[in-house]
C-alpha cells in the first residue's frame, strides 16, 4: 500500500504508550470520477473551513491553511502548478504541526517574520482567544509557541479594565476579524461583544508603546467600531451619520440589549482608498454585506453598505452564517476571495466554497466568481457524515465500497440522502476506486422519510452469498435480499423496512455477525444514545429470527459494558469487529473523534469487553466517526477507512493482520475445501478437508450438538431421523457451516 511520501523534515507524533511501534499510516489510494483522478480525495471532507495563507513548505509560494470548525479538523494544501493555477496537493505530514484548537482559528503574521502566526479560540476558557508565534528553527522545521503574559489569565489575549484585565471577548461561533484595522503596522482585533450589536476595536499599542511589532498589547479603543449598529432581531444593519456617534441613536456609551448571536468580520481595503472596509456574515443570512469605510484609518466610519457581496459579479447566494477569506488562491500574489458557511449544523454542504478571483489588485481589487466547488470538486465528500463499508459488489473478488451518508443539507435546509458505491477497479494488490454510483440501489428515494444510510453487509439467509442491510436515523434497518449467489456480482430484492420489527434507538449502526458462535447471524448494532445492541438470532440455518426488544434476554442493549453512566448521553457508537490472530477485535467509532478498540469479546457479550485502546492509532477525523476495515491489498493486514460528520473519508493501514478471510462476513471462505460425502448420508460421513487443524461437529438444524467429527476418515453416525443437519468447521479465524442431508438409519 502506498503510503504519503511526507516531504515535511521531521514529523512529530504523539502516541500512547500502549500503541508504541504500531502503524496507522495514512495511505494514498487512487480514486476517479468522471472519467478524471481525483486529486485530493481523501481529505476526509470539508464542510466549514475556514481559510488562511502560510508557506508551508518554503518554496516562496503561499500555501492554504484550512481549518474545519466541524470537528477541529486542521488540513494544510500545498499550491502546486504553475501561477494562477487552481491545483493544490493535500498535505496531511503537516498537521502534527499545529496545535489542537476549538472552534476557529485563523493565521497572520503579526510580527512580520515571514512566518505566519495563530489567532484562534480557546479550547480552555469560553468566550476568549489565543495567539501562537509561529517559528522556524536552524532546520527550517515549522513550530508554534503559545504567546502568555504577565497579568490576568497568562493564556489568553487580554485587555486592562478599571479593576484588572478581562479577556478579549470572542463568542465560540462568531469569527473575529484580526487585521491592522488603523494602519500603524500592528495587528488589531474587531470583534463583536457578548450583549451587543456593537463591534469593539481591541487596539494592539505595541508600536504606539515602542514595544515593537513582536507584541500583542491590548487596549479596547472604542466599543462602536465603524459606528454601525446589527440589529439585535436580525441581520439588518443600521449605519450612522455621524463618525463621532453609534447608529440607531446609540452613543458609544451605549447599550443596544442582546443581540441575536452569531456573526463573521473580515476587513480589507476593498476599494483601494486606503482604509479598511468590512465584510459581515449573519447567522440568519445567506448573503455577505459590505460596509464601506468613509472615515479614516484611525476614524473608522461606515457610511455606506452593499446588501449582496460582491456586487461586481455573481453575488453570493449560500445558505447560511458565512464567512468571507482574503486570500491568495492562485499563486499571483493577489488575495482573492473565498466565502463558505460557518455553521456546523445548518450551512449548505453541497458546492458551499465559493471562490472568487481578484481580477484587480491586491489593493484595490475586483472580484469575478470562478466556481462554487473550490476544492471539494476533487475531495471524495458526501456532504453530511458518511458510512463506508466493503464488500464484493461485482463479484470480481476484489473489495468494493459503499458509503451511506447522513444527507445533502440543501438550501432552505431540505436533505438529500443516497448511499454511493465506488467499484474496486484495480488489482488484489494495488487497489484502485472508480465512483460507480451515487444513488446506489436508489435509497435516496427512502431518505425523506428515514434519513441517514448506514449499510452492512452478510449472510443473513445463509445461501453463500452476502446480503445489504442499512440503519437509518430512526433505529429500523432495511434489508435487501441478494438472489445472485456466491461469487457473482450482487443482485438485491426490493428492500424491507422495519425488518424484523427491531427498533435499536436513533441512527443505527447495523452489523451482521455471529457474535455468540452458533453458527447463525446475529446483529449487533451501534446507536446515538449509548447502548450496544446485541439482537441474538434465535431461528434456524437460512431462516433467521430475532425478538424486536433490546433489553429483554437472549437481547441485551448493553452489550460488553462499553458505556457507563459518565460518558456523554450521546456517543453515537458505530462498532465494527474484525478477526484478527485467532480472536475478535471491536472497533468502535464515537461523537468525539476517537476510535476505541476491544478484545476479549468471544464469551462476553452479557460482561464486559476489554479495552484494547482507547485512542487506536492517535487518529483524529472529528465528530461521529465510523470505521470499515478489510485487507483489501492481500497483504495480510486490514486496511481502514474512516468516515465522519465532514462528510469524507481517510484510508489507514493498521497493525492489525488479517485472519485467512477479509472480513466477518466472508468467514465462509475460510474453510472452502471441505468435501463431505455421501451426502445424504445414512450411517457414515467422510469429511475430506486439506486442513487437518479443524474442529469438526455435526449439529441439528436448531444447533444443537450430536458429535464431534475427525477429518479425513469415515465417521460414523448415530441412529438419526431423516432430514437436514449442519457440518460445523472451526478453525482459528472462522466458523463455517455446511448443509447435510441424513436419511433414516
């Protein structure tokens, strides 16, 4: 498998100890759409990123800084190309970089070191921000320090106040603007107060103190900056006629009340006079507004506003609290523009990163819309959370995908849901995806009414061949029936819903396994509100059954004790097990971004399952994680991918060796030579198999035990009435059952 050549000098993780010399490596596999390579597929998504330049790997040329608020995810793209150029290599050897942050976080060099430096929320106190002073040591190696002071809260950007310092306030949603705002050299802060419909000027003095430009110090210089007023029920705003007093008849003395929270500032000279305009998103809007500065550097004063930024072309129309960037895109040394929502939950996730590019220059520039997909066009993302799993779809014997996802938020917030199939059209291997369909099966025609797809697949009739199933957002599963057999490309009956009446709590997480080793399909399924079902089939080889109530015994909604009553009500648990050496292993994604894994399974579905790792693999993909693993390189190892609320996914090898089959679900192969005979049988049984290592046993149809079986020789029977028994082989990594008939003896 071809893993990310990282070019970056020196890569630093931090690992547990407990995972010390294992490897997750993130790997590259080749994926095409539209008859065309994807260049960034797996990014893992990108649903509200927010923009920044920094050269990252010191060729002269600015590189793009993108975090995600959704998840806290940080993804660095190197520019590649010829200037002017829209083409960007992911560049994830960089991420380790960079610290962990919350919320928002945005990069500018306020030292002016050619070294980009960190303004972001912070993770430890509410409401206030931080600032890291980027570096480069003798080896040229990327660092960041965390910036503390003297007085107040050291963590933190504070300002002084008649009985101390109180921080700089910035609301966990809103994205401040961070900017020389009067022209004197230093980086300023505007940002809106927590009670107000007023922009506060944090003034940097640094310069103004010859404390020079390596300082932050802080001072709130006016508590009306632009002397604009946001209406505090919506997203009007109200400009004043006088540069010495607030809007809407406020001084700057003044209290507006509470105003409707959530707001974007980004200022630049958007008119090339000289001094700074702003650009203001709205949490209830999908539109930009521009104020245009009519005042001075040192006397901001809006005196004039633009409903639809940017007028000079496509205006954007984009649902909803966005966000505009000033940043270089293409590599010509003039900023363009960028505009994606800023909200987590409700911006539109399909064609949401507009760009615009600066057809002018970067001090007075114009703006022409290029495209509305800048980036994402060469992403694998499904918009609203995805659900990978493998299986054979084509009968080829190689592992395909398929990908549920939890919806295309739409504007005017409609959903679209659709489960994708990427067919596997390279080697055993070196793999390769091909996006095949992005309506698989049509589900999308059922998603209005269920939501969110997460497919499985197995056994479920026992005919050889494997079978879809997929939990939806309310708890109840389908079931399509596959009538095409082993070994050939997948053919489904029309889909059951509310099969088997189960109803396992909101967005199920299904899978198909014989967890209790009888040799019939369980489900064992992963819900919102912390509960592990185990459903336990209580029918017959080919005739499955299940009682529809989790709690209630041979059921448990408790399977393994994985939760207690301190873990957050909602973990959105999504299990996968593998087998690996000889035992099974339970991957379980959570809401929180870590991937926690368990052994000791076998004989402890109604105790508890041990905890292998608690963060497998240090990997962090952000909120609502779910895994898929299938060694689908045919090197002996399982390979995983990993979806997430972003909407993506990210391939990672592991450390754990596949057993004989790639996954539970094709535990039949496991022991596919098997030759039994005579079949029917009447007083004796021969079972020729070339692995001797087996244990072999003859069942009743309900799976009861009637004798232990020796390979290899004639076995002989005990007087049984007529009709259809079960050979059960075991070896280390599967059991296998195969049908018998026995007539009268």
């Amino acid at each position: 498998m071809k893993i990310f050549n990282f070019t970056f000098p020196f890569i630093l993780f931090c690992l547990p100890m407990a995972l010390a010399g294992q490897n997750f490596d993130r790997i590259d596999i080749p994926v095409y759409q539209n008859n065309k390579q994807l260049l960034l597929p797996f990014t893992g998504g990108l649903k509200a990123g927010q923009f920044s330049n920094i050269d990252l790997n010191q060729d002269g040329i600015k590189d793009l800084f993108v975090f995600d608020r959704n998840g806290d995810q940080v993804l660095p793209f190197i520019k590649i190309g010829l200037p002017g150029s829209l083409e960007y290599r992911f560049a994830p050897e960089y991420i380790s970089v960079f610290p962990e942050m919350r919320n928002w976080a945005l990069l500018v060099d306020f030292n002016q070191d050619g070294v980009e430096d960190i303004f972001c929320s912070s993770g430890v106190y509410p409401g206030s921000m931080e600032a890291w002073k980027g570096n480069r040591d003798s080896n040229g190696r990327l660092t960041f320090k965390r910036l503390t002071f003297n007085y107040g809260i050291p963590e933190i950007l504070q300002f002084p106040i008649s009985n101390g310092y109180t921080q700089i306030y910035v609301s966990s949603i809103d994205l401040p603007a961070v900017a020389d705002a009067d022209g004197d050299g230093d980086m300023d802060i505007i940002s809106f107060e927590a009670d107000g419909s007023f922009a506060s000027f944090y003034k940097n003095v640094s310069v103004e103190e010859n404390l020079g430009i390596d300082s932050l110090k802080y001072v709130r210089a006016d508590i009306c900056w632009g002397k604009f007023a946001e209406n505090q029920f919506n997203e009007d705003i109200n400009l004043s006629s006088d540069a010495f007093s607030c809007a809407s008849g406020f001084t700057g003395g003044g209290n507006s009340g509470v105003r409707h929270s959530g707001s974007s500032l980004t200022l630049f000279d958007s008119d090339g006079d000289g001094d700074m305009d702003l650009v203001i998103g709205d949490l209830a809007s999908s539109k930009l507004k521009r104020l245009f500065n009519g005042g001075t550097k040192q006397t901001a004063h809006m005196t004039s506003l633009e409903t639809n930024f940017p007028a000079e072309d496509i205006a954007v129309d984009l649902d909803v609290f966005l966000a505009a960037y000033y940043v270089d895109v293409d590599g010509d040394n003039k900023r363009d523009l960028i505009v994606t929502p800023n909200d987590i939950n409700s911006g539109e996730s399909e064609n949401h990163v507009w760009l615009y590019k600066n057809t002018g220059s970067d001090a007075a520039p114009t703006f022409k819309f290029i495209k509305d997909d800048f980036l994402i066009d060469e992403m694998l993302f499904y918009n609203g959370g995805s659900h990978p799993v493998f299986a054979d779809i084509n009968g080829d014997g190689l592992q395909d995908m398929v990908v549920g996802t939890n919806g295309i938020l739409q504007k005017g917030g409609s959903k679209k849901y659709r489960m994708i199939l990427l067919l596997n059209n390279g080697t055993e291997t070196a793999p390769s995806y091909v996006v095949e369909d992005e309506d698989y099966l049509s589900f999308s025609q059922y998603g209005e009414f269920t939501g969110r797809f997460a497919p499985t697949f197995g056994d479920m009739d026992d005919d050889g061949d494997e079978d879809l199933m997929v939990g939806d957002a309310r708890g109840l599963l389908y079931l399509a029936i596959n009538i095409a057999g082993k070994d050939k490309p997948m053919t489904f009956e029309p889909p059951v819903y509310l099969y088997a009446d189960i109803s396992a709590g909101q967005n199920a997480k299904p899978q198909i396994i014989d967890l209790d080793d009888d040799g019939l399909k369980d489900l064992l399924i992963g819900e919102k509100n912390n509960q592990l079902n185990f459903f336990k089939n209580i029918g017959t080889t080919g005739m499955p059954k299940f009682s529809p109530e989790p709690s209630i015994f041979p059921n448990t909604d408790q399977a393994g004790k994985i939760f207690t009553s301190n873990d957050f009500p909602t973990q959105n648990g999504a299990p996968f097990l593998i087998r690996s050496q000889g035992k099974l292993i339970m991957l379980m994604g959570t809401e929180d971004a870590d991937i926690l894994a368990y052994d000791q399974i076998e004989g402890h579905i109604y105790g508890t399952f041990n905890v292998l790792y608690s963060k497998t693999g240090n990997i962090n993909q952000g909120r609502k994680v779910t895994v898929a693993l299938a060694d689908i390189d045919h090197d002996d190892y399982y390979e995983m991918a990993v979806g997430n609320e972003r909407g993506g996914i990210v391939f990672y090898n592991t450390i754990f060796k596949a057993d004989s089959v790639s996954s539970i679900g094709d535990a039949e192969h496991a022991a596919k030579n098997i030759e039994l005979y005579p079949n029917p049988a009447s007083t004796s049984l021969f079972v020729k198999t070339i692995d001797d290592s087996m244990a072999l046993s003859l069942e009743s149809i309900l799976g009861n035990h009637i004798m232990v079986l020796t390979a290899n020789q004639v076995n002989q029977l005990p007087p049984l009435p007529s009709g259809m028994y079960l050979v059960k082989a075991k070896t280390i990594s599967a059991i296998t059952t195969y049908k018998i008939i026995v007539t009268s003896n």
